[in-house]
C-alpha cells in the first residue's frame, strides 16, 4: 500500500491492519525503556494513535487532541505511538503537559513491521488510527492518505463513542 508524503506516494511495508483482524504481536518501550508487548496492551478498548515523528507539528497536534480527549470515555485506554526514542518522547511529554495517555516508543520498528505501517524509505510509520477492543481486535481503522495532515479526529470519535457504550 501506498501513501502521500508531501503528495509523492510512498510505500509501506505491505498491507496494514483492517477491521476484523487481530493485533500481531510486537514489542514496544514505555518512558522507563520496560518493554511492553501486545498482550500488555489488550484486556480493554484501546485507541492507538500512530504518528510518525512527534517533535513535528502535526503529530505535536494529533497527540495533544488525544490528550485532551482521553477524559470524555471512561475505561477507555488511549495511546500513542511513534518511532522517537524514549528520551524523545519523555522531553516532549514534559515540554507539552501531556500525561494523560500513555506514549510508547517503536524505536525499533517491531510495531510498525507487525502492523505493516512502516515507511522503510523514511524510517518512521505511518500516521493512523486504530481502536482495539478487550480482545485485540480492530474494530476501527484509519490510515491518513498524506502523512503530513491530521487524521479524521470526528470519524475515530465516533467509532470510539459507538463501541465504547
């Protein structure tokens, strides 16, 4: 699959997640560099929010906005995803003010080869939207055709608000 990237396609490593599937299994890495795998995430609805590179100013915006929503649903877990390091991200959440959901680090691109959102010409992946249910299925899937834009922040609302009753 294919994305814009300033409006020139890029490719992705192969075909990302769709509705139905089960999350793959992958590594992460929290703000104290403690490993954190699939099963870690699962157990309840979960929104992933994927952006490529957060000391940029659209993914600064995607992950603030999340930030700022993450009040309005109960039992409800949110997280962020990028290819910064965990010092990266730790410096960033600080200078932001954002502790509300939780920032994990694909430093080592274990999640974006799972999730095939990877963008192996650039070394980040790609901007998206995800909501897991308790069982790690993905009940809502957005890639963002031009990875310098927002995603639609309304249409993952929705879905999360429909599933989150």
């Amino acid at each position: 699959m294919n994305v814009l990237l300033s409006g020139e396609a890029t490719e992705l490593v192969g075909e990302p997640l769709k509705v139905g599937e089960t999350l793959p299994h992958f590594k992460l890495e929290d703000e104290n560099g403690e490993k954190v795998k699939t099963a870690d995430l699962v157990g309840q609805l979960t929104l992933i929010s994927v952006v490529p590179d957060l000391n940029t100013a659209t993914c600064s915006l995607q992950t603030r906005y999340f930030n700022q929503t993450v009040d309005q649903f109960k039992n409800v877990q949110f997280l962020t995803i990028s290819t910064n390091s965990i010092d990266e991200q730790r410096d960033w959440c600080a200078a932001e003010g954002v502790d509300n959901l939780r920032v994990l680090s694909d430093e080592q691109e274990s999640f974006g080869y799972a999730t095939k959102l990877y963008i192996p010409s650039q070394g980040f992946d790609t901007r998206s939207v995800y909501i897991v249910d308790a069982a790690g299925v993905v009940r809502y899937a957005q890639i963002v055709p031009e990875v310098s834009e927002e995603p639609d922040y309304e249409d993952a609302l929705k879905a999360l608000r429909t599933l989150a009753v």
